[in-house]
C-alpha cells in the first residue's frame, strides 16, 4: 500500500496496522487460553501481516500452506 493512501474500507494504514496488531494478539490470547503456543513460523507470518508486508488473503493463504506442511511432516515421522 503506498504510503499515505487508504484502504477500500477508508481507513488509512495506521489504523490497519493497529488493528492487525490488536487482531493477532487478540488470536495469540486465544490459543494460549487453549494451552497452545503458534510456531516461530507462524510468529513470523503474522509479523509481516501487522507490518502490512502481506495482505489477509496471502496470510490465511501462507498460514494454511505452513499448517500443511506440519502436518505431512507429523504424519510421516
């Protein structure tokens, strides 16, 4: 998103970061409430969905992929 430009929705890029920060530490509560942690990768991906490096779609997209691949890797050992 070019900086000082605004979001289909008309919010500027500020307020989507803080409420992609609040969203990913609001999701972060919600699996330790469950006693699980995410992995460094998962970390990561959210890192740059706040930073608005990636958009929503690529990080459910990413996230599945991650979550995949964890679980062919399971399967197999």
């Amino acid at each position: 998103m070019p900086k000082g430009s605004v979001t289909s929705n008309g919010a500027g890029p500020a307020a989507v970061k803080v409420s992609r920060r609040q969203a990913a530490a609001n999701a972060l509560g919600l699996l330790r409430a469950e006693g699980l942690e995410p992995s460094v990768e998962h970390e990561a991906l959210a890192a740059r969905w706040v930073s608005g490096e990636i958009d929503s779609e690529q990080f459910e997209r990413l996230n599945l992929e991650q979550v995949r691949q964890r679980l062919a890797s399971t399967a197999v050992s």
